[in-house]
C-alpha cells in the first residue's frame, strides 16, 4: 500500500450498482490504495472484500455531512480517504456533503487533494437493463423532498413533460414518500399519452434484480413495485417497446418510418 502523501487525499467513489464486474477498474485502485474507507453499511459490504486491514467507518442515514467532515479531516491529516457512494459519487451521492464541507472550510483546492472517481449511475444500469431508452434528450429527476422542496420538484417534472424529455426517476418512493410517483405520474400524463412505456428496474445488477415493463396508464397499478431500491424510467413521446425492450429512436423521423 502507498504511503500517504504529505497532504492526504480524498477520493470520492461510485462503486456503479452493485456487482464487481460494474466496478470501473479506477474506483477499485482508489479502494484498494485507501487507508480510510467511508460510507453507508451496504456499500461497505458491497465492497467488504476489498477492505480488509483498513479503517471503516459506517455511516446511517442523516449522517452524511458528519461523516463527510470526518473524511476531510481524515485527509487533512495526511491519509488516503475513499468516501463511497452507489452508482456515481457526483450524482446524489456523497460528493455533495464533501464538497459542502470543503466549501465550509474554505478548501484551496489542493489540501487536502479530491479526486471524483466516476461509476456507472442508476439512470445507465437501468436504461441497459431495459434496452436504449435514453437516446434522446433525457432528465433526472429525484422525487425525494427530503433536501428539495417539492414544489420545485413539481417545477421541474412539468417543464421535462412539456420539453417531451425522456425521464429517469430517482428515489421514487418509499415506506413514508407515497403519493410523490403518483403526483409524478399524473403532471407527465398532462403532455404525454398514457401508452407512453415505463420501465421498473429494481436492484440492477444486485441480487433480487427485478425489470418490469409498463405504461404511465398501467404505473398506477404497479405502483407498489417501486421502492427505494428502484429506478423508474418514463418514455417520450417517441419511446416504443420492442421484443421486451424499451427504446427510443434515435431521432424523431425514425419511428414515423417505423410506422409506416
Ligand atoms: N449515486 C447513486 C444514486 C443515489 S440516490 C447513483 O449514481 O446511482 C438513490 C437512488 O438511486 C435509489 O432510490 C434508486 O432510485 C437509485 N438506485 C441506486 N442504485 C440502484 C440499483 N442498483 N438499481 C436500481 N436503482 C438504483
């Protein structure tokens, strides 16, 4: 194992959906040149044989910006710190609360060193998983208001169903955020027509793996499919389904020329 730089780094890694062979080899090196290894439990176990002889430290729900100034300072110090996150570190992952200390803090941009070690996110795994559907203009979207106000997000749904955007849903329901995939369901009803293909990936590339196929009309029913584990994937106007598959043409002349 490398010995620590004088001014430690800071590694902020996606370990891409779950399974190793979705690891970007990169996000390994930085796991494996680590002494210090930062992140929620089940990413930890996600990973657990490569962290034998460093320090783990597991966070719970609610406590990223305390863990997130635990890795700083942990790199201030002089070590090798991986923060770790699922999919991409930078997309809903724990870059933000990182980058929030460090902004706190008035970081120089140097000490401590952070490198962003890019994963494949849920939106890639889930669009592989049910065919091409984001061959066009696409959105994230994450229905949680625990950090946003839903009001904003209400903002934003309306103007991807109006810009006729292909949408991926993240965090799109829980025990406790019922009603916000249904609200979601009914401003994308508004623009698009209820044949529009939906796709349910839950647990890509993880044990349990579950790919349900529907439409806006029929989400309704499957809403209970969808938990936290899930990703939603909503079509544009010209999104089919073929063979089993969700795809979106590449351009829109193509599925007129489909048709004919
Ligand atoms: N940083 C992560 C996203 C974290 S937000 C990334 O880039 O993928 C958490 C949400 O991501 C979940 O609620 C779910 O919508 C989605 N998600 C993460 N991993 C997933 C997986 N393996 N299968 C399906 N959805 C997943």
């Amino acid at each position: 194992m490398p010995a620590s730089s004088a001014l430690g780094k800071l590694y902020l890694v996606g370990l891409g959906p779950g399974d190793a062979a979705h690891l970007a080899p990169a996000a390994l090196a930085a796991l494996q040149e680590s002494q210090v290894v930062v992140g929620f439990r089940g990413y930890m176990e996600q990973v657990e044989s490569l962290l034998s002889g460093k320090e783990c430290v597991a966070m719970e729900l609610g406590q990223e910006l305390e863990r997130a100034a635990r890795a700083v300072a942990q790199a201030q110090a002089g070590r090798t710190v991986a923060v770790i996150s699922s999919g991409d570190a930078g997309i809903y992952g724990m870059a933000g609360p990182v980058f929030r200390v460090l902004t706190d803090l008035g970081w120089d941009g140097t000490a401590p060193e952070v490198e962003v070690v890019p994963g494949v996110s849920a939106l890639q795994s889930a669009a592989a998983l049910l065919g091409a559907p984001l061959m066009q203009d696409f959105c994230a979207i994450s229905l949680s208001n625990l950090l946003t106000p839903w009001e904003t997000i209400r903002r934003r749904l309306t103007a991807a169903a109006q810009g006729d955007f292909v949408v991926v849903l993240y965090n799109p329901r829980s025990l406790r955020r019922t009603t916000q995939l249904l609200e979601a369901r009914s401003i994308l009803l508004e623009h698009r027509p209820a044949s529009t293909p939906v796709g349910l990936v839950r647990d890509a590339y993880r044990p349990g793996q579950r790919i349900t196929i529907t439409d806006l009309q029929g989400l309704e029913e499957r809403i209970a499919l969808v938990d936290m584990v899930t990703t939603v994937v909503v079509g544009n106007s010209t999104t089919y389904m073929q063979g089993g598959r969700m795809v979106t043409p590449r351009g829109y002349e193509e599925k007129a020329a489909r048709r004919d």
